[in-house]
C-alpha cells in the first residue's frame, strides 16, 4: 500500500492533467500534499467551478484505468527549462533550485512537471479520490502576484476509508467556528474596523471570563506572578530585541509621536504596537538586581499583541491580526532549568486536560545550523527538554535542527474530538534577548551570571484556544465554560416573577444564569435552548412556583424531574466543583 503522502502528491499530478486535458491551454504551478488532502494552482481563461468537479473526476479515473507510468526523469537546467517552455510559473520554480542540486522532472502521460517526487510507479495503483473545493490563491502568496485557481481534492487507498474522510469533513463543516460564531452569537470581526480584529460578544465574553479565571487561579496556585504591559514601545526597545530586524514584516507600520510637544525640539520618536511580550518583562527584571537566591522568577501575562496577517492566512479566529497571548517567562539559574522545564509540562498538561484535551503529544526541537549561545548550554537546555518529556511518558517526536536560532523548544499538539491536531503551548529557550538586554543576576560565588529565559505558553492565544474549543466541542461547552449554565422558562407570564425570583438566587451562587421572558409555548422556548446549546433548563409552571421548585431538563438527556431550588442551586455547584 503507498504512504499517504505519495497517494496524495501523485492524484494531485493526475488532477492536474485531467484538468490539462479538459481546459487547456493552462499554466501549472505547485501541486503538493497536505495534512489532509492535496491541491494543485493553476493559471487557466476557464473559471472552474463545482460543476466541474464531475468532469474532472472522471477524467482522473480515465487516466487511473490507462495505468499511466509516473516516470522520473533527471535533468541539466537547460534540459529542464526547454522541456517547460512557456510554463511561467515553472520556470521560476526552476530557477529557485540551487546550483549543484538534482533536477527532476516527472512525466505521465502528457503532463509533465517540475518535481522531486517520490511518486506511485504507475497511476493505476492510486486509490479513491474526490475533489472538494477550489479557491483564489495569489503566485508564491503574494497580492501583488496573479491570482491562481486552486483546486482541493482527498484521497484514501480505498473508498470506505474516504467516506469516512468525507463524514469527518462534513462534520467539521458543522462545528466550523465561524459559522457557530455567528448562530451562537458569540463573536464577530468587522471590516469596518479592519480585518483580523475579533469583538468578543456578550456570551463570547462569558466564556473567556471563565478561561481567564481559571488560568490565573492555577498560575497564582503554580508560583506564578501576574505583570501587565504596554501595548506600544519605542522603536529603539524592538531594534534591541532584534524584532525591526528580523519581524519587520509581520509588524503593524510605526505610530510617529512628539516626545514634548511643548519644546523647541520637534524630533519625533517612532513607536510600534507590540508583537510580543518577552521586550517588556525583560524591561520589569531591568529595574532591580536580583541574586541566586531571588530565582526562579516566574512572570505571566495574559497579554495582548499586534502581528500584521496578510489577507489568505487569516482565518476566523484561527489567525488574526490581534491576539491575547497567554504568556509568561521564566528566569532561573542552570542548577534550576530541568526542574523548571519538567514543572512546566506538567503544568501544560494539567491545564489542557481540564479543558477536555487528554491526547496529547509533543515535538522537540533541536539546535539549527545557525544558533546564538554557548554549545554547552544547547547541550543542557535540550537535555532538560528532553528529561521532562521522558518523566511525564510523554510521547514526543525530535524535529532535529528545527529550533529557533535563539534556542531548542517543545510544541505541545493535542487532538480535537475529530481527532484534528492543533499546536498549542510552547516552552521555548531564549539565549539571545538576555544577552542583548545584558540581564544578569548575582550567583552563589558573588559574580555576575546571565540567567536562562524560557518563553512559555500553554493554550497559545486565547482567540485561536476559543476557535479551537467551539470546534472541539460543537458549541455544546461544558457547564463550568457554557456562557448560560441555565436558562429559566417560564410556562405562561404568570410564573415570570418567580422565575426571576429563581434566577437572582442561581445568580447569587456564581451560576450564570437567564430568564426566557418571550410569551411563546413552552415548547418553543425548549427547543430555542435547545438550539442555543444551554446546558440546563429550569421550566417552572404553576406547581412548581407554588412548591418552591424546577423542573430540571438538561441538553443531553432530557426531563429530570423536579427538585426544590436549594437543591437545584447544590447539584449545579457540586458539578461545578467536581
């Protein structure tokens, strides 16, 4: 049976012949696998469409039953561009390949393509495939490029394995965060405030209460403590860092601003909205000398930073423009990293575990070619890494040399309830920002040490972590995250006033809690909860205003029955504190 990836990357070669053969002529650009399918760009006068999906499917499964060879030929760079004339895109794909490195091309059929492969032997051992979307995508992702057609298809060694593909597909569709965003009335991004900006609505608002309390409660119970920043700093602070030098791109333009605008000097001192965190929690450990025995400092922040996402990466709240990080750093000694390091993953764990995340695996990357700081420490730091991922089982994958320059780092993935992998926290080195911002501490031989910074996250950014969990859980949150734990409906007007009555003594409990006050039947308010995911209802009628009671109805299950209010009131707190 072939590897996923090469199934994949070859039907997207057969698509992109299908597609040659039905509507050429066409300029070809990239065509690879992904992590749940493939895609193939294109540059052709006809503007596909889904009605064209048929066609073009059956035109791969003619080219499947002729068991077309899929032959690699290696050629000489002259060799490569005259066999690709005219093919614009390919040709700047062509010059891209380093001097010295092997070229290949693939043929089958009539289409050929600039490719490294591997590839199937022959196209009758591909497996099931069907295509599912087509979009716009700028040449190389970039706007001032043309525009391509890009054409998204999935396939499977057999047809039961893509229905179920498929099934997961149309399932996502329906836990799709923007689309629940919108009927949940949770958030929304306007664009007359600008693209990639999130407005977290009432109940939106609810549920990130809930996160954040939650977070800072177990921070403050981990040993840590709570900073906040500045949302500008000055140029000359990112110029230290080495941002405006290496993050430029990814920066809102700078704000120019007048230092004293009642002096002469008119010199104007240029700011920029903060990318990250890390510049300013150096500047807090700057305003005091510290020693050996003040460390480990742990300092987090749920801080709100600014990166510049060019329209075709963002996406719901999956990336935006601006984002809350759920940040912290970490400054200790090297007799204290390993520890550190181990009591951080366990942290993360615990953290994401409680939110309903319990397949999770790790990545660990090691130092690149080109890296900042001492081998010895590299050697350390990525021990240290590696010595908390073995003390707490956890199942990791080395990504050698894929580290930052600046430090190796752990990428904590987990699994969603479609089995989807999400990156979220991160624990990464840092032994370029201490030594430009010469930080320091005084060590047990009363000399001066540069401590080890560690850049940690746990859920990321809580806008993304927010897209992440609508998805995971359908909309349907868990009652200690659900923006309305319970939802009083009132039978006829007659009962309103003890249900408000109900609903002020849950909302004197901490339970977030409303009244449906529409004159509608019960039935219709049921089923409007029902809708809006809530995961109690309390119906009150006549007998149970006059008994002091609810009628409990919960979203999974059902009529409960009846119980007093107190007791209502206890049941929901002890579910709360389980």
């Amino acid at each position: 049976m072939l590897a996923l990836e090469i199934l994949r990357h070859s039907t997207a070669h057969v698509m992109a012949a299908a597609v040659g053969r039905l509507f050429g002529p066409v300029l070809f650009d990239i065509g690879p696998a992904t992590d749940d399918g493939f895609y193939y760009d294109f540059d052709l006068a006809h503007r596909l469409s889904p009605d064209d999906f048929p066609a073009i499917e059956a035109e791969m499964a003619k080219l499947v039953r002729e068991n077309l060879h899929f032959e690699r030929l290696e050629v000489t760079r002259g060799e490569a561009a005259a066999l690709l004339a005219g093919q614009t895109f390919k040709l700047e794909r062509l010059a891209d390949i380093p001097a010295g490195e092997t070229i290949s091309l693939y043929r089958c059929g009539g289409f050929l393509d600039l490719c490294r492969g591997p590839h199937a032997a022959r196209t009758g051992e591909l497996g099931a495939f069907k295509i599912l979307s087509v979009a716009g995508s700028y040449y190389r992702g970039k706007e001032t490029n043309p525009m391509l057609q890009r054409l998204y298809g999935m396939t499977a060694a057999t047809q039961a394995d893509l229905d179920a593909e498929l099934t997961r597909i149309e399932e996502a569709k329906k836990r799709d965060h923007r689309r629940l965003g919108r009927e949940l009335d949770l958030y929304s991004i306007s664009e007359d405030v600008g693209p990639g900006l999130a407005h977290w609505h009432p109940k939106g608002g609810r549920i990130r209460v809930a996160i954040e309390d939650f977070w800072r409660r177990e921070h403050f119970r981990a040993g840590y403590e709570m900073v906040f920043t500045p949302h500008v700093g000055r140029a000359k602070l990112w110029e230290t860092s080495g941002h405006l030098g290496f993050y430029r791109d990814s920066m809102f333009p700078s704000m120019s601003i007048t230092e004293d605008e009642g002096s002469q000097d008119e010199s104007v001192e240029p700011y920029f909205v903060r990318p990250m965190n890390c510049p300013f929690h150096i500047q807090i450990y700057k305003t005091r000398r510290y020693s050996y025995r003040d460390l480990p400092l742990r300092w987090a922040e749920l801080g709100t930073v600014y990166r510049f996402e060019k329209e075709g990466v963002r996406h719901g709240l999956l990336r935006v423009r601006g984002f809350t990080q759920d940040d912290a750093h970490i400054f200790c000694t090297p007799d204290q990293i390993e520890g550190e390091v181990r009591r951080t993953v366990v942290f993360a764990l615990s953290i994401l575990r409680k939110f309903g995340f319990t397949d999770v695996t790790a990545f660990l990357s090691t130092r690149p070619e080109k890296s900042v700081g001492l081998p010895e420490r590299w050697e350390q730091a990525t021990r240290s890494l590696e010595n908390a991922l073995t003390a707490e089982n956890l199942a990791y994958t080395v990504d050698a040399g894929g580290g930052a320059f600046y430090g190796p780092k752990i990428d904590l993935k987990i699994r969603d309830a479609l089995g989807r992998p999400w990156q979220l926290g991160t624990v990464q080195f840092d032994f370029n920002l201490p030594e430009r911002f010469d930080l320091t501490y005084t060590g047990e031989d009363g000399k001066e040490h540069q401590p080890y910074m560690v850049h940690r996250a746990l859920l990321g950014s809580l806008e993304r972590f927010f897209g992440i969990l609508i998805e995971h859980y359908a909309g349907a949150f868990p009652l200690w995250l659900a923006p309305e734990q319970v939802r009083v409906l009132p039978i006829t007007d007659k009962q309103l006033d003890f249900a408000n009555d109900v609903a002020a003594r849950l909302r004197a409990a901490d339970i977030r809690v409303t009244v449906d006050a529409n004159s509608e039947k019960i039935g219709a308010k049921i089923r409007r909860a029902q809708m809006d995911k809530v995961p109690i209802m309390a119906v009150v009628g006549g007998r149970e205003a006059e008994a002091g009671a609810v009628a409990v109805r919960r979203r999974e299950s059902g009529d409960q029955g009846a119980m007093p209010v107190a007791a209502f009131i206890e049941l929901i707190r002890s579910e709360l504190n389980a």
